[in-house]
C-alpha cells in the first residue's frame, strides 16, 4: 500500500497467513485463539511489541484493511488455514482488493493451521500450498 505513493509498485501480492488488522475482534480470533499453535495472546505479545502505542493500531500501515483505498494494488493470491487466528483478516483483505477492483484470488486450507505451508515432513497439504504459491510467482512474474 505504501509502494502505491511512491510510485514504486510490486509486481505481485503473495499473502500467506496475513495479519491484516491489529488487535482484531473477528471470528477466527475466537474460534481458533487457542489450541492451534499460533494464540491470540501470542499474536497480542506481537502486537504489543511492534506499535510503540496502542491507539496506533488503527493507523493503515499497521491495518492494511483500514487502508482508505485498496484499488489499483497489484494482482494478490491470499492463502489461509481454516484453523487460524489470522484466517478472517487474510479472507477479509482479499474482499476488499477484489471490492476495490483489484485482483485477488483467496485460498483457504480449511483443514489446517497457522504456518502448515513449513510442515512438508509431516504434512501432505504443505506441498500442495507451496505448488500453489510457485504457480502463481511463476503466473505473475514471469
């Protein structure tokens, strides 16, 4: 978003797991703020410590979806796990690139959790994630 200013715009938007909003209050926070490896109060330790003051929070360059606008952004794939606190903020800046006009095509692993996309050992749905990122960086990139 702040690329757009200053003229300096990516290519390309590959969002895995996004933190969109800070100190968010949506459904996914709720549903999967505990028990999932990645915790709400993890994620508000994070918070805490990356904004100097609260109330800073609600500035866009900490919440990209409170950014005024989300048009004229470059193409986005967003990928979530259906197990994640993360995974409405991710479904939510999809929407609204795509309600801007922006491209944005949205993804969820519904069976999975905050950063599976790493777990190729152990779990199957990993590579299908990183096939489906390297497919769009080649789509977009080359």
């Amino acid at each position: 978003l702040g690329a757009k200013e200053k003229n300096h715009q990516p290519a390309f938007q590959l969002l895995i797991y996004p933190a969109t909003l800070m100190y968010p209050d949506t459904q996914s926070y709720h549903d999967n703020g505990e028990g999932y490896a990645l915790t709400a109060e993890i994620m508000h330790w994070f918070m805490d410590h990356y904004l100097p003051e609260r109330n800073l929070a609600h500035d866009w360059r900490a919440s990209p979806l409170k950014a005024p606008s989300h048009a004229d952004l470059p193409p986005a794939l967003v990928l979530t796990a259906g197990f994640d606190p993360l995974r409405d903020e991710g479904r939510l800046y999809a929407n609204a690139l795509s309600a801007a006009g922006s491209s944005a095509e949205y993804i969820c692993f519904e069976r999975q959790i905050h950063g599976f996309i790493t777990m190729g050992r152990i779990m199957r749905e990993a590579h299908t994630g990183v096939a489906v990122c390297a497919d769009a960086l080649k789509r977009y990139l080359s």
